[in-house]
C-alpha cells in the first residue's frame, strides 16, 4: 500500500467524504426527529426511556451504514 494515502488529493477527498458522510448522518437524523410525534431528547434524557434510547441508537447505525456505503460507492 505504501504512502499514497499521504498524497494531498486522497488525504484531502478522505477528509470532505468524510464530511459529507457527518452531514448527511446529521440531516437524515433531524428529519427522523421531527416526523416522530414526540421530542426524542425530552423521552430519552429527561424520561430516560431506555428502549427508545436503543430504536433510535440502532436507527444511528442503520443509517450511518447506508451512508458509509453510498460514500464508498
């Protein structure tokens, strides 16, 4: 393999797909939280709803794989 993940034009690709990657997690989970008919934060930290914690941290990984594959392509 070698240095070729040191050259600046994969270094920098890594980086912005990697950014693009947090920002689509980060769109897609905002939008879940807003169609679901109660506020997710108030139910998990405030009522600590444990199995909701679980759905939605299972949710996470579900979509934070879908966008890993569709940046890997």
């Amino acid at each position: 393999m070698g240095l070729e993940w040191l050259k600046p034009a994969a270094f920098f690709g890594s980086i912005l797909f990697a950014l693009i990657g947090v920002i689509v997690f980060w769109v897609s989970f905002v939008i879940i939280d807003k169609i679901t008919p109660y506020d997710l934060w108030g139910e998990i930290v405030e009522k600590q709803n444990v199995a909701l914690a679980i759905v939605v941290g299972a949710m996470a990984l579900g979509v934070s794989v879908i966008v890993a594959a569709a940046v890997h392509g």
